[in-house]
C-alpha cells in the first residue's frame, strides 16, 4: 500500500493486517511446530505453578492474619488478668480508690506490653491516686491496703493473745486505754 505524506512524498507502508501475516510467517520460520507447542505447554505448566502459587501465599497470609489475632486475644487477656489481678490487690476493695488507680493508670502514654511494665504502672498509680503512702514496692503496696482494709472493714476484733496481752501491759496500754485510742497491736 502507498501513502501520501503532506509534503507530497510517496511512502509504502504496510496495513496491520499485512503485518500480522508477515510476523505469523516469521515466527513459523523460525520456531519450528514441535518447538512452538513444547513452549506452549510449558507455559501453560508456568501460568499453574504461578496459580497455585498465589493460592498458597493467599493461604498462608490468611493463617498468618487469623494467628496474629490469636495471639493478640492471648496476649490482652493474660495482661488483663493481671492488670485486673494488681488492681484487686491495691485497691482492697475499695471502689473510690480503685477508680482513683485505674484514671491513674490511665494517663500513661502508650501500652504496656509485660506483666512488669504493668506492675510499675499500678504502683505509680498507687502512689498516685494515694498521696498519704507512697511504696517502693507493690508487695508494700498490697500490705498497706490489707492492713488498711483490716482496720476500716473492722476486722480487728480486739480478742488478743496471751503474748499480745502481755505486750501492751508491759508497755503500760490499759483495757480502757485500748477502749479510748485503739491498739497499737497488729498495725
């Protein structure tokens, strides 16, 4: 076929389907048949392997995501529990303290990751939330709340040994003075 170009110049160009015929007859010229369809079918084979492929990374992705939120579950309920556990512990029952604590705790930046990452958080928050006693320690912590739970739950019967007794008459502490300040036995 020839064209015209506008500046006037005769060119000869090929239409597409002259050139899909001519590249059809080169590839034929070049690859014989029995090569063609051998490379056909290991193609086919490739485009399996790359399916099956695909199959398996969205597989595995799955059992990867589906693991991640296990292990999420796991992990904030075994931090909960002890997060719940100290808070039990260092509030001794006691719902204003504990709700002191837990506004405490919360203004802590970020999440904490380990049981002793939580641990030091509750004991500041206890220090916090409990201005009059600041321990160094949870376990001080957890004995200054029992004891303080004993005390206002009026766990303290005022029933005393015999080595009890003994003790506040030997510090000169009489029944009535008991009776009027309170003992200083077993606080």
């Amino acid at each position: 076929m020839k064209y015209i170009l506008e500046d006037g110049t005769e060119v000869e160009a090929f239409s597409q389907e002259e050139v899909d015929t001519k590249l059809q007859e080169a590839v034929k010229d070049l690859v014989p048949k029995a090569d063609l369809d051998k490379l056909t079918e290991e193609n086919k084979k490739f485009a399996e392997k790359d399916a099956n492929f695909t199959k398996v990374k969205t597989d595995s992705e799955k059992v990867i995501a589906d693991l991640q939120v296990e292990m999420r579950t796991m992990k904030d309920t075994v931090v909960g529990n002890h997060k719940n556990g100290l808070m039990a512990k260092l509030s001794g029952g006691d719902k204003d303290l504990e709700a002191k604590i837990e506004l405490e705790y919360s203004q802590f930046a970020g999440e904490a990751l380990t049981n002793d990452q939580i641990s030091e958080r509750m004991l500041k928050s206890f220090r916090n939330a409990n201005p009059d006693y600041a321990p160094q320690t949870l376990s001080d912590a957890v004995a200054y709340v029992g004891k303080r739970s004993q005390q206002s739950a009026g766990k303290d019967t005022g029933a005393r040994t015999e080595d009890q007794q003994k003790a506040q008459a030997a510090m000169g502490i009489s029944a009535d003075d008991e009776k009027k300040y309170g003992s200083i036995i077993n606080k």
